[in-house]
C-alpha cells in the first residue's frame, strides 16, 4: 500500500509520528512525504526503507501560489497511484491538495488532526469563524478522519465521531540508553534540575517557567533548568532570565537529537502549555520515569496510569512551586519503576511504535474506523 504524507515541515511532533511509524511498520506500506522543508539524513533512510521517497514543495513566497500548485501537480502524477493521501495539514490550507489530488484520480484523502488550539491563542470574532470554516472544510475534504488525541478531535473537526485516534508513540528501547549531560554542564550529582523539552513559541508558555523559576530562587533551592528546543521566543527568554538574575540556575541547550540524553539528566519535566494535542514529551517521560507536572489543560489520555504526571492550573505559579518542593523532597526514591512495568504501561495503551503501528496499520487498510486511545477491543468496520 502506497501513502503520501503531507506536512508543513520538518522538526516537530508531525515528522516525529511519521519517522515512528515508518520505521516500524510493515512492508506492506510504502511512505512517500511532501513537505516545504528539506529532511536529515537518517529521516531519508527511514522513509527509504520501504522504498519511500522525501519531496520538498517549493514555497509560495518563492514561487508563487499558481507555481507551488503546479509542482505539487507534477510531481504527484509522476509519483502515483497512491491508496491513501494523508494531509497533516488542516481547514483551508487543505483544500489545494485535495483539489489536486481529486484531479490525480486519488479518491482516498485522510485529514490528521494534531492540534488542539490556535497558534497565537486568539479568541476574537473573526479566529472563531474561521475555525468553524475550517472544521467545515476538514470534514468536507476529508474520506476518512484521524487524530492524535479526543481534544484534537474536537479542535479540528468539532466532533470525535468516526475518528481514529492513532496514539503518538515512541521508541521505547531508545529511552532506556540515556547518557546523563550533568558533567558536560557543570551540574552537581546532588543539585535538582528541571527540563522543558518544547519549542520556543507561543504555545509552550515559556514566561510561566520564567515566574516558577524565580519563586525557587527567592526560596534559595538547590536548582538547575534545562531548556531544550529552539524557537520564534528563545531570545525573549534569553533576554527574561537575564533581566531576572537566573543565569547561574538556567541552561539553553538548543536543539537536542538525543533527547534521551535530556531525560538522564533531568529529574522532572515542566510542560504549562495552553494547548496540546497530545504531547509525545510526556510519553517519552513516562517512558523514563521521569515525573511531570503540566497544565490541566492537556488530555489526560497521556496517562499512562503509572503516577508520573501532576496536572495543575496555570493561573497560579505557587502552586507548581509547591509540587516541585514535594517533588524535591521525594526524588531519592524517584525513578524506580523498572523497565518492564514502564513498557507494559505504555504499550497496553498505544505508546511503544510497535502498538501504535498495529493500529494505523488497520486505520489505512480501512478496517479501522473508530478507535479511542486506551481501548483494548479496538472497533472496526468490514
């Protein structure tokens, strides 16, 4: 079976779900991706190992939106048939590609929905229309719908019915080979360090760190904090721990390859977002016994059940304070839970590449119709 993927880019929960599944599913399916970015090295050799291929689409600022249509154009006829198309691309950003697909013959196209809220946060008359435009699109253009979390659902389509939600899923074996940088950036064996693993942006609420952060310093705690990820804000960042005096507890990583590396350094995860589809960070935490704290706005679906994750509001700083002072006290006996427990937990629900493939493999043959995260019976359709 064939598949196209298209994506905005490169470097991002989406490329994340894609290599994943590429690199575990069978070699019934062949994944071709088309994207605005160009794709490292060992991304190609994933795509490559059923025998799919990487293009990248030429921008509209660059070539204009007639130019960016043609090329798509082309290189689809060239390239096809293809048994599905997968747009991670949403609302009326879609409708090109499904245009040009309907005009290639291709009759399958499938909208996945990752997000579960708007970019910039906006709330305003004219944001709320256009995403209800956009939900009518999505069900409109689509064949069939899937999602990475109930929230994402109900985000892009207004609706979890006839949704197959394809857990994001990790690498579990990976996670288990961490190489501590505690060394490398001059911190203590005994001072606590705090990790945030997120891009730079809007989203992430990056200045909320900021205000925990220096409710620890005023309290005298021994503290580091890790940021890994680059981003639009990281020089906001930058800029709002100098002007608070946290130089000496904050370190920038950039952007890390190796996140498991993060994870051996770290004794906790902070992630205050407004919004999350369904965060992959957060699997990969649980996936080291690494406890979380995070924002009540995020699906609990990312539970694995394992007493890792700490939802909290994000209209109070004290009170994640409080949480990383119980946290701080306890962590000698943190990260106890073996490999086993930890891998059981994750693949009972979906987690490990190898559950999550089983799934979408049904998804793309069509046998899947519905699925929730979590169920054991998944329900299908003949």
């Amino acid at each position: 079976m064939k598949v196209l993927h298209i994506f905005s880019g490169y470097g991002g929960g989406i490329s994340s779900f894609i290599r994943n599944q590429a690199s575990t599913i069978s070699e019934e399916f062949l994944f071709d991706v088309m994207s605005f970015t160009d794709y490292p090295d060992d991304f190609k050799a994933i795509i490559a190992r059923n025998g799919g291929r990487c293009f990248t689409m030429p921008r509209k600022a660059t070539v204009g939106y007639y130019g960016m249509a043609k090329w798509v154009y082309v290189e689809i006829k060239k390239n096809k048939p293809y048994d599905r198309v997968v747009c991670h691309i949403d609302g009326h950003y879609s409708i090109l590609f499904r245009f040009i697909c309907r005009l290639q013959g291709l009759k399958d196209f499938i909208i996945h929905a990752h997000k579960a809220g708007d970019d910039k946060g906006s709330k305003g008359f004219r944001s709320r229309m256009m995403r209800h435009v956009d939900r009518l699109i999505n069900n409109l253009v689509s064949t069939s719908k899937a999602s990475c979390s109930a929230k994402a659902s109900d985000f892009i389509f207004g609706t979890r019915d006839k949704v197959t939600h394809i857990p994001n899923s990790i690498d579990f074996e990976r996670f288990q080979h961490g190489r501590t940088l505690r060394n490398e950036l001059g911190i203590g064996p005994d001072e606590f360090v705090i990790g945030s693993i997120a891009r730079f942006y809007y989203q992430k609420n990056h200045p909320f760190m900021i205000e925990i952060l220096k409710e620890l310093k005023e309290r005298q705690l021994p503290f580091k904090m890790v940021f890994a990820g680059e981003g639009e804000s990281r020089q906001k960042i930058e800029d709002l721990v100098k002007e608070n005096e946290l130089e000496d507890y904050v370190h920038f990583l950039g952007r890390i390859d190796r996140v498991e590396d993060v994870f051996e350094t770290i004794d906790l995860l902070l992630l205050p977002s407004f919004y999350e589809g369904l965060p992959t960070v957060v699997v990969e935490a649980q996936g080291t016994c690494t406890p979380v704290l995070l924002s009540d706005t995020i699906t609990r679906e990312v539970d694995c059940g394992l007493n890792l994750l700490t939802y909290l509001p994000i209209d109070c700083s004290g009170k994640w304070v409080e949480n990383i002072l119980s946290i701080m006290e306890n962590s000698k006996i943190s990260k106890k839970l073996g490999a086993q427990t930890l891998h059981q937990a994750l693949h009972q629900n979906g987690f490990t590449n190898e559950s999550s493939s089983l799934i979408y493999e049904g998804f793309l043959r069509g046998e899947i119709r519905e699925y929730v995260i979590g169920e054991k019976i998944m329900r299908t359709e003949a």
